[in-house]
C-alpha cells in the first residue's frame, strides 16, 4: 500500500514524557430502553474489572435522572449537553409515531440515536481527564477478570486492527464508513483503508482524540461534530484507526488483531444452549461477551450467565 496522502498541517508537538502517565477510564455510551443491559455491564466490572479511575455513563440529557442509580464512587453519568454542542437538540421523532429520538439541527442531517453516541464517544475526551479512554457498549458483560493495564505496553496503547479485513465480501458494508472517514482527515489516497477498526472493549488515547477533533477542523474549515455528521453513514472507529494510523503514523500506539470481547453482531435471540455455546467459543485472551440489544436476548438469561 503507498503510504497515504494528507494535507500539510503541523503537528502538534509534546513533551518527551508525555507518554509516561498511564491512567485509565472505561466509558459507556447507552439510552433508556438497554438500561437493564447497562446495569449488569455495570454489575460485572465492578466484579471482574481493575485498573480504571472512572466509569463514565454518556446518555441523552432526559435520560440523566434514570442512569443516576448506576452511579457510584467511580462511577458518572454524564449529560450529553455537557459535551455536544448546544446547537444539536434531541425531540420526539414525529415520522416514528414519536417512538424514537431524533436530533436536529440546521448545520447537518438529521441523527439518529447510534450516530449520537458515536459522537458522544467521541467528545466525551473533552471532558475526562484520563489517558486511555476504554470503550464498552452497554450490552456488554465480563466474564473473567480483566485489568485495563492489559491496554499498556509500556508507554504504547494498544490500537484494535484487523489487517485486510474489508477485502472480504460480509464488510461490504463498513466500506463507505471508512472512505468516508478518509474524506473527513484529508487522506487523499487510499481513500478507503483495507483495514478494519470496530469492536468493543477497545481504547483510545484521550489526548490523540482531541488532536484528532483539532485535525478534522483544520481539514475541514467546521466544527469537528457538523464535519462529523455531515454524511450520515460514518464511524467513530474508523475515523480514530485511520488518524492513528495514517496522519499519526501510530504514533503512541501498538496493534492488536484479537478482541477481548466476544461479539455477536446479528442473529436471534440466543436460548440459555446458545448462550453457553458462544462462551465455549470465546478465545483464551478474551474477556467478555457482547450480544446486541436488538437481537432481543432474554436479561435473565444474561443473568444466569454471569452469576
């Protein structure tokens, strides 16, 4: 592959210790109906997880008083209002019968849900104040102990990648989330990466985050958010992968093909049989499981699985 095309922009330069501090956050971005699924999330890293200062629970600003009862001495919730735009509102979606959430605004489309929180994800580094910023879906739950140092290598953060993985057919689909994450950093050739960056349990440097943000304003003239969501079909992961990667050169980061967590993406709702099956399929270094909220798995089963 050539090595890739961007724009001339400086940067940013640091300390040669900047590297040396090694804190940790796992964050959380979740809503009202998986509330349950982020309870038991909650319920098994205070059992299993180590190595973190906080957990930070992203929600919808409505949603705040719900969440508020999963907080806890290194646990908080934060509004999204704190670190969104105040430009970007939530309503009730009038086309779903008012069933669903919708944020407007007259500088971009329309967003749903799963867009926000890909943003909150995102801006929530203008908040915390850790280093790694350690990534897991509310349908999550640890199964085995786990310590966020695992993330570390010296002063390197580990950076998911799976090599060559959208030449193959079932990720068709990622294909314009990563060109158009190319677009958005200025990275004129290869416009599309072959290489895929999504999963859960993953980690980010906080402070590549915001030179990403800073980045992406420079490329684009806008704001990070509206250069953002001005195409709807994007992904925060791909977005952060191919900065690292292609602008940063991996600069601060080490690469890691095996998940920690065990995912299933698509599918139906497992039976309790399923259920032990996908944890006998889990590899020796993974951790978790994550069964997606819709594909509509009993939280009683889920249950009877951690304890």
């Amino acid at each position: 592959m050539n090595a890739p095309f961007v724009p001339e922009i400086p940067l940013p330069q640091r300390a040669a210790d900047a590297w040396l501090t090694q804190s940790n956050a796992l964050v959380t971005a979740s809503y009202a109906p998986d509330l349950e699924r982020c309870r038991l999330l909650c319920e098994t890293v205070d059992r299993h997880v180590t190595g973190f200062e906080k957990h930070y629970l992203l929600v919808e600003g409505r949603d705040v008083p719900l969440f508020r009862q999963l907080e806890s001495s290194r646990r908080v919730v934060i509004d999204e209002r704190d670190i969104l735009p105040n430009w970007l509102h939530a309503l009730d979606d009038p086309l779903s019968g008012f069933r669903r959430r919708v944020w407007l605004s007259w500088r971009i489309p329309p967003l749903r849900g799963w867009h926000v929180q890909q943003l909150r994800r995102i801006g929530i580094a203008g908040l915390a104040g850790e280093d790694a910023l350690i990534f897991c879906d509310s349908d999550v739950m640890f199964l085995k102990p786990f310590d966020c140092s695992r993330f570390w290598r010296g002063g390197r953060l580990r950076l998911l990648r799976h090599d060559n993985a959208l030449d193959r057919p079932q990720f068709s689909d990622q294909h314009q989330w990563s060109i158009n994450a190319g677009k958005l950093l200025g990275i004129r050739q290869p416009v599309m990466s072959r290489h895929d960056y999504i999963s859960t349990v993953i980690a980010w440097r906080r402070q590549t985050v915001k030179e990403m943000c800073d980045h992406i304003e420079a490329v684009s003239g806008r704001d990070w958010v509206s250069a953002v969501a001005s195409k709807r079909k994007f992904s925060e992961c791909m977005i952060y992968g191919r900065y690292v990667d292609e602008v940063r050169a991996g600069e601060g980061h080490f690469t890691g093909d095996t998940e920690y967590c065990q995912v299933q993406w698509l599918g139906s709702a497992m039976t309790e049989e399923d259920l032990r099956d996908f944890v006998t399929r889990m590899e020796p270094e993974q951790v978790a499981i994550c069964l997606q909220s819709f594909i509509g798995t009993d939280i009683g089963r889920l249950r009877r699985l951690a304890a």
